[in-house]
C-alpha cells in the first residue's frame, strides 16, 4: 500500500527511481511524484495518476545531473488523490514520502498549526513531515529529529527523507511498514519491496522497526547499530517481467504448477509430508488441539478451504477470522492452539495486528507467508514460506494456490501424526498433492478457448452468483471475489443450499449462475441447486468433475474438469475460476493488472 524507492549513488537517480516507481504500481496507483538533490537544491516532480504521466512530466522538463532521489506511488488514504496530497511532501527544509498511516496527526497539526506551520494537504503524511522539520529545525540534527518525531507519531509508517541542506543523502526510518536497503555497484537503495531493487541489486537487508538509516555516498549507516547485515536474494529481474504475456495475472496462472511444486517439494520425504525443514516436527503437529486461520482477502479464502481439509482428515476444530475482526474475538481457548497467519505480502496490517494480538495472548503463531523476510515472517513463532515467486498483479492467483496447497499438505501432516489417517493413506494423498494439483491446474489453463467462449456469454452481466457445496462452496468464495475484484461485476459465493433462503430473489432472466460440483456425493443436491435457479431463469454454468452423470443436460453450459482426484479437483476448478475472471475483465476492456481502488499490499487497518 503505497511504494517508496529511493537511490544515492554516482549516476541517473530519476531514472533508476522512475524505473522502481513502476515496478512498485502494484502498491498503489492514483498519484506518483519524486524529489530529486540536484546542485545543493530539492527539486519536486509529482502528479495525479500513474507512473506514465510522471514519466511525461519528466520528458519535457528533464531533472540533469541527478545523485539522488525518491520517489512515491500513492493509494490514496487521507485525502483524494490530487497534485498537493501527492508525495514527496515537503515542509521547510525536509522532504519525505510515506508509506502508512500517522493515527495521531490531527494532533500533531494543530500543535504545529500553532506554532505557525501552514500545512497545505489533506494528508497525514505532511504532518509527519512537518514534525520531523519542526525537531530538525530545534536541533540541526537528522537523527535526532526522525527520533523525536517517531517518538510522538502513533501508527504506522515507513518514510524516506531529504533535507534540503544535506546534500545527495537519504535518511529512512519505519515502524510498522516494510522498508528494505540494498547495495549496488552504483550506490544505494531502498525500496517498500524487495522486487523493485531486483533491476540493480541483489544484496539486501531489511530495516528493523524504528531503525533509522543514512544514506549518503559510499556508505550505508544504522544509527547506533554500524554497517548493516547484507543478505542476497535468488530473485532475479526475469521474475519481476511479463515474459510475452499480456498480463502479469496471465503469466502467474500460467506459473501456478511449477510454484505448487515448489511449495510442496521440500516438505515431502519418503512421500510423506514433512515440515521439519520449517522447524515443526512431530511433537509440533501431536500437540495440536485446536487452529485458528487469520488472514485478509483471497489468503483468508485460502484459510477457508484449508479448514475444511483439516477438518476433515485431522478432526481438528479449526475456525477461520477475518483479520480486521480477529481482534474483537475474545480468545476462547489458548492451550494448544495455533494460531496461522496466512499472507502472500507478510505485510498486511490486519493479519500483523492479528499475529501481535495472537502472541500477546499467549497462542503459539504460525505465519505462512510468500514474501521472505517479511514482518509476519519475522514475527511469528514457526513460519513456512509458500515459495511462491514474486506476484505482481494485484488479483492473486499463484500466491493464493500455494496457499492452498502448503496448507493441503499441513492438514495431511497433522491428520498423519494424530493417528487419524495410516500411512498408506497419508502418502496416497501427499501424491495426489503432489502430482493431481499442479498437473489438473496445468490441463484447465490448456483449455483457456473454452473459457473464453463461457467468458462471451456472460461477460455484459451486472450480477453473477457461485454455488458449491462443502470444498466447492470454499472455493466458489474465492472464485467470486477473483471476478468482481478484476471485472467489476457484482458477483456473490453462496452455499448452494442457501441460495433459497432470501438471495434467490435477486435472480432474473439470463442472471449468470455458476455452480462448483467436485464432490461425488454431492452431485445431486448440487443438481438440484441448479435446477432451482434455471427454472427461475439462470442461465446456469456448472464447472464440475466428468463422474457426475448427465452432466451436459444439468445445465446450459458445462465444463468437465479434466480427470484428476478430489484434491486434484480443488485446483483445476479454482483455475477455471481464475480464467473466467480474466476472460470477463478482458472483455469489459478493465485493467487487469491493476484494478480501480484495489492495492496489493495492504498496509493500513
Ligand atoms: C489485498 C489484495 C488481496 C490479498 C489481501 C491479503 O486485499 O488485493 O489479493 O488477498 O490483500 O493480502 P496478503 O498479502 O496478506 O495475502
């Protein structure tokens, strides 16, 4: 939410800024703006709307001879996005961009306002500027000032800093939001992400809360602390591309089998699921009595799915939260609960404040988290990444199918070592994983003109629904949401046997009605489901497995998923979901890559 990126070296800052800012859009898109040392000066470019258009300004007005800068992508929380709520934000001699939210800074400005500093936004982030330049005015001192700034902000942020008076330097601080330095042949970086200093770096470190940094020259400095701790990262540039597709989102469906792979296949020894790589052996999963799932958005979908499978095979109760409720619960049982925060960022201020709540009540935490190195990572007790590769569109897919399946494989090690399942079984199921997922997930993205053809017909809609039972109502949760989030169509997830108790009315002629049936003993009831809905005029699309009999005639489009297993079935269905979502959008002429009001990372409650 937000993206930050900021370079100190011997050559180009906008342009290496620039090229960050674009890699970084996925955090936020409606404003952008840099401010660049140039000759002893701060000079400020910045505008309502995208990277492009900053990239315009810049083309007719080109900054020379630029050592430094940083630069901002917004999504917008105080204050509409505008040219003055735009970042950088400077007050007196300091300048800054934020990442985050100052919770107090009504406070702050009016004792500023007193005190006869005239603020021209309506954003919080000016405040925060303003209160570093008050302190620095006091005491001429860059850490000083940051310090006694962050001390009365209540929050969270992460800002990058010029001062007008130190030349080619960038001080950084964060407390709550992400913030990463890198180390390049050329100079130093820093970014709210790693994947936007992959074109230049590779070395990295990840600034602690309430580190403060100095950037400047040929060295890079934490207070109090020296020389920083450099790790290097596998990610390479490649990653971060399209690669020839025509989206991001194209490309990450399309990446899904090979990520699962590599969610699962350090997690399996002898064919039997094993997660004593990640620190929980089987003394871990016995003690085991009870889960909590938290998450936001499409990972707690992903939570969904994986307590039914939980449930199912281990007999454990296991409740799924919204982050943002988790808080107002209060905590029924501690003892021998584990409390899973899931997230693709490791980022997300709900599931953190979650994961804090969770800790400070004394639950044992697991973060399953895709972004290494992240807080929730960093945080949580146990942590099992999902190895998912860099995810860039802001509609998941690839972060939300090794969700599901790390989180398969963990419902099958719990079952397997509380005795609940043998291990004959617990090695056929790891198989079916191992193998089913990606390889049914693979045939359905082969099958992408069929899609289409689903795509033309119920594209124009201002209402659709999903139905599923059991598993299929899960997912049928995250296939909706993928289609509203990128299309714009109002769409709903019901359990196909509610439908009837209110909802059914909203049903018209021709309302698209898209019905999950994966489950054999559920072929029926899911049958009469649709019928129910096609006699009040539907027009019904049923998305099932090829064992359920007369399957052509059930309603008036059919996809038969490819022959696979019931775990195999959870991922080929969720990818003819995905394709429908795209295939929709696509033909509605939406931004795929980066839906209207939407953000990746969510860093504010
Ligand atoms: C945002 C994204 C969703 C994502 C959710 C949780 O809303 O748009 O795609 O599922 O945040 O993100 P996380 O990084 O915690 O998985």
């Amino acid at each position: 939410m937000c993206g930050i990126i900021g370079y100190t070296g011997i050559n180009e800052a906008v342009k290496k800024v620039t090229q960050g800012l674009e890699i970084l859009e996925y955090r936020g898109y409606d404003s952008v703006g840099i401010c660049a040392s140039v000759g002893g000066k701060l000079e400020i470019v910045k505008t309502k709307g995208r990277v492009s258009e900053l990239n315009k300004l810049l083309a007719n007005e080109p900054i020379q001879n630029d050592l430094c800068a940083i630069g901002h992508t917004r999504w917008a929380t105080h204050g509409a996005p505008s040219y003055v709520n735009s970042h950088p934000h400077m007050v007196g001699k300091t300048c800054l961009v934020h990442n985050g939210i100052i919770e107090n800074y009504k406070e702050i400005k009016s004792r500023l306002e007193n005190e006869g500093v005239n603020f021209v936004s309506d954003t919080d982030t000016e405040v925060g500027c303003g209160l570093i330049n008050y302190y620095y005015e006091k005491t001429n001192e860059p850490y000083e000032a940051i310090l006694s700034a962050s001390d009365k902000m209540r929050g969270s942020y992460a800002f990058a800093i010029m001062f007008s008076d130190e030349e080619n330097t960038i001080y950084a601080i964060r407390q709550g939001s992400p913030l990463i330095i890198a180390k390049g042949q050329d100079g130093f970086y820093l970014a709210s992400d790693l994947t936007a200093l992959i074109p230049f770096t590779k070395e990295y470190y990840s600034l602690c809360e309430g580190e403060v940094v100095k950037l400047a020259g040929n060295k890079a400095e934490i207070y109090q602390k020296g020389e920083p701790q450099w790790k290097r990262t596998d990610m390479t540039y490649e990653m971060a591309k399209k690669g020839g597709y025509d989206h991001f989102m194209l490309k990450e469906m399309y990446e899904q089998p090979k990520a699962i792979e590599n969610s699962l296949s350090s997690r399996i020894k002898d064919g039997l699921p094993d997660f004593s790589v990640d620190g929980m052996d089987k003394s871990f999963f016995e003690e085991i009595k009870a889960i909590h799932i938290v998450a936001c958005g499409s990972a707690m979908h992903a939570g969904l799915v994986a307590s039914h499978l939980i449930e199912k095979l281990a007999f454990v109760p296991t409740r799924v939260y919204i982050a943002s409720e988790y808080r107002y619960t209060p905590p029924l049982t501690i003892d021998d609960t584990l409390v899973v925060v899931v997230s693709q960022s490791g980022e997300t201020a709900d599931s953190l404040a979650s994961l804090r709540y969770a800790k400070e009540k004394g639950f044992k935490t697991l973060g399953i988290v895709n972004a290494v190195e992240t807080t929730i990572a960093k945080e949580a007790d146990y942590r099992a990444y999902t190895y998912a590769g860099p995810e860039i569109a802001v509609a998941t897919t690839k972060g939300y199918a090794t969700q599901v399946s790390l989180m398969s494989l963990f419902a099958i090690c719990l079952a397997y070592n509380k005795g609940k399942i043998d291990t004959n079984t617990a090695k056929d199921l790891t198989t079916c994983l191992f193998s089913h997922a990606p390889k049914a997930l693979g045939e359905v993205l082969e099958r992408r003109d069929e899609v289409k053809e689903i795509a033309k017909l119920i594209y124009e809609r201002d209402d659709i629904f999903y139905i599923g039972r059991g598993i299929d109502y899960q997912m049928s949760q995250e296939a909706s949401l993928k289609l509203k989030e990128i299309s714009y169509i109002h769409s709903q997830a019901y359990a196909a046997g509610e439908l009837k108790h209110g909802t059914i009315s909203l049903i018209e002629c021709g309302t698209p009605v898209i019905a999950i049936a994966t489950e054999e003993k559920l072929f029926d009831k899911i049958d009469s489901n649709v019928k129910e809905v096609r006699a009040r005029g539907a027009y019904t699309i049923l998305i099932c497995d090829g064992e359920m009999e007369n399957a052509q005639e059930c309603a008036d489009k059919v996809f038969i998923l490819p022959k696979s297993s019931y775990i195999g079935n959870i991922f080929s269905s969720l990818a003819v979901a995905q394709l429908i979502a795209y295939e929709v959008a696509r033909l509605r002429g939406c931004d795929i890559d980066k839906p209207k009001n939407l953000a990746k990372s969510v860093t504010v409650e």
